[in-house]
C-alpha cells in the first residue's frame, strides 16, 4: 500500500452514498480527498487536544484552510454542551450552509462533530477522519451520529451520514495501546459473525497488526468498513439486518454500564460480551464446542482483559431487562452460529443469561 494508491471504498447507503478512503498517508492527501469528493472550500475541522497535540501539524500542512475547531474528548464531554461549543465556533468562523465540518478523533469526536454537523443550519457536510481504531472501523462508518444525556448514553441523536470518510492507519501509532487493543476486539467481531476470511487474517497477522504497521492494518480495516458498509447500506435505520452488528453487545453493554463506564473500555466489555454470547450458543448447540473455543482464543490472544469476577450478576442481569435491543419486550440476542455466520434469536432466557455470566466469573 502507498499513499498514492489509497483503497476506495464505496457506502450506498439510500440517504447518501459515499466514498472511504483508507491507506497510510492518506492524512497528507486529506485536501485532495476533499476536492475529489466535490467538498466546497469552506472547511472546518473539529478535533480534540490530544488529537490535535499529535497530529494537528499534518493536518494543517494537509489542509491549511481548514479552521480549527479545538474541543475536549472523552465520554464525559460527548454532550449537548459539547455540540453548543461547536455551533458558536462554527458561528464566530463564518459556517454556512456551504461549509464542511471534518471530524478528526476518536468516535466520541465522530459522534459529537457528526451530531454538529448534521443539526447546525439543518445540515451542513461532514467528513471523518477518524483517528483511533475503534472509530475507524466502527464509529465513522453508518452515520450514527449523538450525546449522551445524564440520564444515559446516546440518547439524542441522528442517522446522518458523512460525506466522505478518509482513514489513515499511521495516526494510530500514538493511540494508547489499551485503546488499540479495544479496537482490535470490535475487529474480532466483525469477523467472527459476518466475515470468516477476516477472522482468520487478524489472527494470522497479529503480529504486524498489533505493532500497528500501516501495511497489515489497511486491509483489515478495510474488511470491516465494507462489511459494516453492505450492512448500513441494506439497513440504514437499524430495522433488522444492521442488528447483527450487535454481537457483544447486549452483555458488553450491561458490564459497561454496570461498571459505570470506568472499568472496561467499550471494546473490552464487548469482548467479554461476545465470550458470554459464544457460550450460550454453545450450551443451546448452536455453535460448535471448537468454534467457541476458536472465538475465545481470539479473544485471549490480544492479552488479559481488565478482571469482572468481583463483580456480581445481578447488576447488569437488570440492565440487560432494560436495554435498548429489547423490542416489544423482548431482547433481540446475536448468537455466533459458526465462524464468520450469526443469527439473531428473541428466546434467551435469563437462566441463559446468568450461566454465560457465571462463566465469565461474576457471582451472585
Ligand atoms: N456512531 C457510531 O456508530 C459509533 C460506533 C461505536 C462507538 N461510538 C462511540 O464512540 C465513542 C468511543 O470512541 P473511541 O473509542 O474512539 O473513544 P474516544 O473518542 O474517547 O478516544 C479515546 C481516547 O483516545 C484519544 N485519541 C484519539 N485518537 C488518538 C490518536 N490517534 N493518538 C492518541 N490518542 C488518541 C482520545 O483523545 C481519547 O482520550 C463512544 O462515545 C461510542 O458511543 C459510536
Ligand atoms: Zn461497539
């Protein structure tokens, strides 16, 4: 892979079709990426300290004109109030409905940016340049855009999709190896219920991918944006199909949650989820003892996962009677069914339940 040569992936999604750029240095073509997607000269760009502390300096070369738009990440400040600071800039800067926001960070940038943009004028353009691993083959892609509210995670929001999504794997190099590594099991997802050939590629190639070379890593996240892509672009409005992407989540979120979000990242709760689910396949014999043992091994090649066995079931068996999969009373369940195949079932009980969290070590 060569930065003059990004791979060019399409998203037809029905409100809005869209290009994804991935390949090293393609941070320094950010411009030409933009032009190329017919992206008016007006441009800002929204980032974050930390992101822009790295790699604002490449940006700006890249794309001088874009005017900075500097706001403070992490989940606590994925808020309206967030979206508010980011309506005044673009206010004070000028923005019409003309301009572009691109934006550059992590998912809770994406998301915050993504929720600016799509509200600010009743819609201005939006392009992601996503910056950790988890946004790069998760958050940028499908156009979920929001904040949180006190009283729980993206409750306000839109379905608002960019207009061009631009990925360098190279700006990852200076991601916390924690946070690449809860990337890294979202990859594992993906492959796990929709792309068996994916699957195998990330445990073949650990050793590069985990040493973040841009040249193992392109492809990979590639795989995962077209995955995620046909899914977004069969459902956009998550009715049924996109629900698959949900593997993990139903007991990820619930330790997430019950942990009040400060022991397990986001990828490492869905880690442990997507081990619950494999599990109560396996004991259902939906899935084959080896295939659980294969998905597992996956899972535990990464490295330790922070521990939950002092943790008790009954906080996230509550959480889990009110999550949102739960439709008409009932809680929609990804259960892997091979690798690389899923279905979705509406019958899991919570002595199911209970079992896969007694396997993961949590008590009573
Ligand atoms: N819209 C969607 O479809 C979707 C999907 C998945 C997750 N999300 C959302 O994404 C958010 C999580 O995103 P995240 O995991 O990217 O977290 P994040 O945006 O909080 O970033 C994690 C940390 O990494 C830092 N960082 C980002 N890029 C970096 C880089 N290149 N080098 C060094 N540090 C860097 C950030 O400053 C932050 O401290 C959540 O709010 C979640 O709800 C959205
Ligand atoms: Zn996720």
């Amino acid at each position: 892979m060569t930065h003059d040569q990004p791979l060019r992936i399409e998203i037809a999604t029905p409100s809005r079709p869209y290009p994804v750029f991935i390949g090293a240095g393609t941070l320094a073509h950010v411009g030409a990426a933009l032009d190329g997607a017919d992206i008016g000269p007006s441009r800002f760009v929204v980032s974050s300290p930390v992101v822009w502390g790295f790699w604002g300096e490449p940006f700006h070369q890249a794309q001088p004109e874009a005017v900075p738009i500097i706001v403070p990440d992490g989940e606590r400040h994925k808020t309206l109030g967030g979206v508010g600071r980011i309506y005044d800039a673009l206010l004070k800067g000028g923005a019409d409905r003309s301009s572009a926001l691109l934006a550059f960070g992590g998912g809770v940038i994406g998301d915050m940016g993504g929720f600016a943009a799509a509200t600010y004028m009743r819609g201005i353009r939006l392009v992601h340049v996503p910056t950790t691993l988890l946004a790069q083959v998760d958050a940028a892609i499908g156009g979920k855009v929001g904040v949180n509210l006190p009283g729980g995670k993206n409750l306000v929001g839109s379905f608002y999709q960019p207009s061009a999504v631009v990925i360098d794997p190279g700006v990852l190099t200076t991601l916390p190896r924690r946070e690449f590594r809860a990337g890294l099991y979202e990859v594992i997802k993906y492959g796990a219920v929709c792309d068996a050939s994916l699957f195998e590629q990330v445990g073949r190639d650990l050793g590069p991918l985990t040493r973040r070379d841009p040249a193992a890593l392109a492809p990979v996240i590639a795989a995962c944006c077209r995955v995620k892509g046909a899914i977004v672009a069969a459902d956009e409005r998550e009715a049924g199909r996109r629900r698959v992407l949900n593997f993990g989540h139903t007991v990820g979120h619930a330790l997430e949650a019950g942990t009040k979000y400060k022991r397990l990242l986001h990828g490492e709760s869905v880690a442990y989820g997507m081990l619950a689910a494999c599990s109560i396949a396996a004991a259902r014999g939906a899935l084959a003892a080896a295939d659980r043992d294969t998905i597992a091994a996956a899972i535990a090649q990464l490295g330790p996962l922070p521990p939950v066995n002092d943790l008790s079931a009954a906080a996230p068996l509550e959480l889990m009677r009110h999550d949102k999969k739960v439709l008409e009373g009932r809680l929609h369940f990804v259960l892997p069914t091979g690798i690389g195949m899923s279905k979705i079932v509406t019958d899991v009980s919570e002595a199911e339940l209970l079992r896969a969290l007694r396997d993961l070590g949590l008590g009573e």
